[in-house]
C-alpha cells in the first residue's frame, strides 16, 4: 500500500545511524531535509520539491517502511528505495538500458574494447536484497512484490550469499510460463525460474564486473542468464547478429551487450520474432498498449531489415509477419468483446492461500494494473488482469461510436 497523505505519514521515523552508531527519531519531513540529502547526495530543496510533487514518497508495507522514488532525480534512479528498517538501506533504482537500432555503427562508437554477450531473456526485471536479514524483492519501480520475495528463496538459495554479502544486489529476470507478470515458455526452465544478469552495489549502484559477477554466481551456486561469450569490437557485429538470428528462432528475446568491467553502460538488441511477439501482446489490446508497442517496435524492424541486408523474399517474410502480429490480435480481440467478453488475460501463479492470491492481486492495483481472482484450487490461482479501456472503446466502436 501506497499513501502521501498528511494523516498517513508515521510522525517520527527511527532509524541507526550505522557510521556513528547513534540512534535518531524525526519526522518525515525533517528527515528528507536533514538525513536524506546527507544519504545521497542531493540538496535537500529539490528532495522536497520532489516529495511536494509526488515523485518522492512515502511507502508502506508490512515489511517495513520506505520513501519511493517514483521517478529519477539527479543520478537517483526512479524505483529507488530508501528502507526503514532500524538502519537505512537504500536499494537503487535499476538503470535504463539503451537500445541500439544499427548494431555496428553503436558498438563500435559506444565501446573501447572486448564485449561481452548475455542472453536478455523475456521475464519481470527484480532487484532482491537483503534488509536486516530480510530477502524483499524490489519491482522496476520501487514496489516490494510479495510473490517473487516468497518465491525467489524457494527457486534458489539465497542465505549465505546475503548473509556473507549485505551490501550487494541480485538483479534478474523472473522468467516462466507461471510468471504472473510476463508468461514465456523457456524449455529449461517450465514453470517458473530467476536468471540473475547483474550485482550491484546497495548504495553505488556500482555493477561488478563480469568476471566478478561469474565468480560469485558460480561460488553460491546462484541462477545466471546465458553467458554467449566474449567477442572483439570487429567480430562483435556478425557474431551477434548471428546469436540473435538463432535466438529469434527458437522464440527468444534477444541479447545484452556489456563491457567487460561494467564501467561503459550495456546496449540491447532483439530478434524480430521478439519484436513480433511484443506486436501480438500490444494489440491484443489495442486501446491499453497499442499506440507505444507500435511505433518503436517497428522501427526496430525496419533498421534491422537494412542492416541485414535482406533479400526481397527475405523483406516480404518479416513484412508478413509483422502484419500478422497487429492484424489477427487484434481482429481476435475485436469478435471477443462483440461476443460481450471483457478484453482480459488470465494468469496462473502459486499461492499457498486465497489471501496470498489477493494480497499479489493488490499489489498489482498499486501498480496500476486492474485484476481479480477468478479461480483458487489446489495451490494454484488463476488471476484474471482486466484490460478495461480496449473492451470500452472497441463496445462503443462495435456500438456506433466515432473514432
């Protein structure tokens, strides 16, 4: 839960001071004036002109309690997390990373050396760290996900490297056909899995390196994405075109392109196929995601045409193929709502109770998302997120409406 009122805010907030030991008690507000811009670095009149604008806020929940930011501010990231819990902890928001549309011209002019190349697979970007002995699970912006902080204990062990490692932050992919936020099927995976792809640090947000990365992985035995390996800034180009064509084929998403140290931000690149899959979502319901999916998803199609050099069958296919991903949803979502149905996906997820089922169905109301349980029968639930604006406008469509 999520509140910025007056009345909801604790009056004093406790918390130890881990430099000097000291405990202190303040209120909200003499804490982001006083302690935050001390934490992090920022004046504290643009902290409180964020928190006056509601892009700094207070979050509670039942593990403890936080200030949110829901968008970045200076080198602050948005989704970053500043923790109450006795002493602070501040979790950073994970970075944005760029895409390159003409992998030869942006590799050569973004890198100075060797590349190394690991698989982006197609899941829910999570940060998991550990608060004062606690494994909480942070989404992309900043909100404690109860599913993945229940389950990414279970899917992998996770206690000695928190307890050996507090400082640090497991950043990866909740990938499985039981994902609850993106379904994808990955053969060795199934039903659900958590593929790390960074480390960071608590409060830096400095990445370890990849060779660091790989050496703790490997030390705990922790879940990594694919490693595909290290390639020079002259073979990079084909060897990566090559590894997202056979990628695309057997219906995966694509790569991240990452400078050894970590010290040069990565770059992504995605097969077509992924592009397409992406097409089919978004205009299965047009009026909720449509007009953002498609834009930038066919533009990548289009530059990556020309970079490959394809022949004109080759054109024609990916030209039909992209035409299918925005016709046929669409046409499909249109004859399912004439036949007075809620334009909706059901997703399945664990849930040892009918109130865990619901506390997840609240958190994604905190997200913005609108969804319900539907069904809740031998440890399984079946939630049912609704896409309300494309079943409004394709009924008032249906119904005579002007567009």
């Amino acid at each position: 839960m999520n509140v910025n009122t007056e009345k909801d805010f604790p009056k004093t907030i406790f918390f130890n001071c881990s430099s000097c030991s000291n405990n202190y008690e303040l209120t909200l507000k003499e804490f982001i004036v006083k302690e935050l811009p001390r934490i992090i670095d920022i004046d504290h009149n643009r902290l409180l002109e964020a928190y006056n604008n509601s892009n700094l806020k207070f979050y509670h929940s039942k593990y403890f309690n936080a200030l949110q930011f829901r968008k970045s501010l200076g080198k602050i990231e948005a989704g970053t997390m500043v923790c109450f819990d006795n002493e602070i902890h501040v979790i950073r928001g994970f970075p944005k990373i760029r895409r390159t549309l003409m992998l030869s011209k942006a590799l050569e002019k973004h890198f100075n050396g060797e590349v190394a190349v690991e698989e982006k697979m197609n899941g829910y970007n999570v940060r998991i760290a550990s608060i004062n002995g606690k494994i909480i699970a942070f989404t992309r912006g900043g909100y404690i996900c109860p599913y993945t902080t229940k389950k990414a204990p279970q899917l992998m062990d996770l206690n000695q490297f928190s307890q050996e490692n507090p400082d640090l932050v497991i950043c990866g992919e909740m990938v499985g056909v039981e994902n609850p936020y993106v379904s994808h099927y990955y053969p060795e995976i199934g039903k659900l899995g958590f593929r790390i792809f960074d480390i960071r640090k608590k409060h830096s947000n400095k990445p370890l390196s990849i060779k660091e990365k790989r050496n703790i992985l490997q030390k705990y035995d922790l879940p990594s994405v694919r490693h595909l390996g290290v390639y020079s800034l002259k073979d990079a180009p084909s060897k990566i075109m090559e590894l997202v064509k056979e990628l695309g084929k057997d219906s995966r998403e694509g790569v991240v392109i990452k400078d050894l140290e970590m010290q040069i931000p990565p770059l992504k690149y995605t097969a077509s196929q992924a592009h397409d899959d992406e097409l089919i979502y978004a205009f299965k319901y047009p009026f909720d995601l449509g007009k953002a999916f498609f834009f930038s998803r066919v533009i990548r199609e289009g530059f990556q045409a020309y970079e490959m050099n394809e022949s004109a069958e080759e054109l024609g296919k990916r030209a039909q193929r992209l035409g299918e991903s925005i016709l046929y949803p669409l046409m499909g979502t249109i004859n399912h709502v004439a036949e007075h149905k809620v334009a909706g996906e059901d997703l399945l997820m664990d849930a040892d109770t009918m109130e865990e089922a619901e506390e997840f169905v609240r958190h994604l109301r905190d997200l913005g998302v609108l969804a319900k349980v539907i069904e809740f029968k031998d440890g399984k639930a079946v939630i049912r997120r609704i896409h309300q604006s494309t079943t409004d406008k394709i009924n008032n469509y249906i119904n005579g409406g002007l567009y």
